[in-house]
C-alpha cells in the first residue's frame, strides 16, 4: 500500500516549522509547574529597591525591598516544604 502525502491534512507545527501529517501532531500538555518565579520578582524587586535608594526615592526602595524580602521568605518555605514531602 503506497502513502501519498495529498491523503494527509499537512499541518505546519509553529514550535519547529516541521510538516507533519495531522495524525502525527500530538495534543501539547499542560506543564507540570506553573509560576513560581518567586526568586526572580525578589531579583527584581531588589534591583529596583537599589536603584530607588540610588536616586533619593526612599519611600519606594523600603517598599521594594520589603516585597523582595517577603518574596524570598515565600521562595525559602516553599523550596523546604518541596524538599520534605
């Protein structure tokens, strides 16, 4: 039995441009993990914690760097708790 490529719908897979039929294009799953950038935002609130008190605006650097401060409490108890269980 020979295949012709016209018997198939082509689809175009954007992640990698590759042609495949359609009965070879798998569903895409949900990640297991979503979010927990809880380091990078304390990174950044940190970095703009920094820069405020560099420019004079101490108001928004002691927020800044509470909320990075916080975020990183958030970052430590979640990564204890995952290495527990």
């Amino acid at each position: 039995m020979e295949m012709n490529i016209s018997q198939f719908d082509i689809v175009r897979r954007r992640s990698y441009g590759m042609v495949v039929p359609h009965t070879l294009v798998s569903v895409r799953a949900a990640p297991l993990q979503t979010g927990g950038n809880f380091i990078e935002l304390a990174v950044l609130f940190l970095i703009l914690a920094l820069v405020a008190a560099v420019l004079g605006a101490r108001g928004v650097a002691g927020i800044s760097m509470e909320i990075a401060k916080w975020l990183v409490i958030i970052f430590v108890v979640l990564a204890i708790v995952t290495f527990i269980l």
